[in-house]
C-alpha cells in the first residue's frame, strides 16, 4: 500500500493520520476522524450529502483525496455547533422545518454556511444557486430556502456574523 501522512485541522484540532493515497477525504474524516456527519451519497460529487468547508469553501469530500486536504482547515457538521450551542444555520434549520429525513442536511447546512461567509445577505435566487450542488429527495427545498433566508437574518443581528455562520473557534 502507498501510504502517505496527513496532517490537517478538522473543526478546530489538529488531526494527523497515514492513509492510503487514494483515500477520499470523506472516507478519512467518517472512518479516522470518526466524524459520521459527512454523509455519502453518490460517491460522484452529484447529491452533495459530503459536503464539507476546506478553509472556508463549500467542497464535496468525496471527490478530494485525504491528502489534497493536508495543511487545510476542514469543517464538518459537528463543527458548526459551539458544544450544546447550535450554529444560526443548524438553529434556523430546525426551527424552519429544513430537515426532512436528515441525510441531505448535513451537506445542505455546510453549502449554506459557506454561501452565507461569502454573501451573507442573498436574495432568494443566490440561495437556491448557492445549494443547486446539493440534492434532496424530501422537499421541494422551500423550508430549506426559509431557513437560509433565516439564518442570514440571525446572523445580521448577532455581534460576531462570521464566527456564528461557520462555528469557527
């Protein structure tokens, strides 16, 4: 086996491992980091259920290699929340009714943090093109739509917008 060292910061940590070259990041961060929240869907880059923030960009972790990822800061879901604290993405999820069956909400949530560092105030058309890449079979993404446009609205009333979207310690 090629086996290569990684070291990289996921939610804040320092993580370091030996993978096999051709490990997906996905992979790494569900079976050495044991951070389930990362879902795997297609394994093609096309649902986007693995979608994570590397420095701050929404990508989809099943199409980078663990190794592509070395020297980044990775992002998963179980990073937006600050302990029992919910980020204004995961809080405006809920309270929207953005989660259906689940498996999709993950990705969706990271897509939306990412969108919302970027933009932080869009219009209805930037966040249904901000989570184009990002399919779910439950809804007609209308409560998703709502719970972006609710965030964005927490996340302009808070003190520190940018740390609150991302959950960045």
């Amino acid at each position: 086996m090629n086996e290569v060292s990684v070291s990289l910061r996921v939610n804040g940590e320092p993580r370091r491992g030996l993978v096999e070259a051709r490990k997906t990041l996905a992979d790494f961060l569900r079976e050495d980091c044991a951070l389930t929240g990362t879902h795997l869907g297609c394994e093609h880059g096309v649902c986007g259920a693995c979608t994570v923030l590397l420095d701050g960009a929404a990508v989809r972790s099943c199409l980078l290699f663990a190794v592509q990822a070395d020297g980044a800061e990775v992002t998963t879901v179980e990073g937006l929340s600050d302990g029992a604290t919910l980020s204004a993405v995961q809080s405006a999820f809920m309270e929207e009714h953005g989660l259906q069956c689940g498996f999709c909400t993950p990705g969706v949530i990271l897509a939306a943090a990412g969108l919302l560092a970027e933009n932080p105030r869009p219009d209805e058309q930037a966040i249904r093109a901000g989570i184009e890449g990002n399919l779910c079979r439950c809804t007609g993404y209308h409560n998703i739509v709502k719970a972006i446009q609710s965030a964005a609205r927490k996340m302009a009333a808070a003190p520190s917008s940018a740390a609150a979207s991302v959950g960045r310690r």
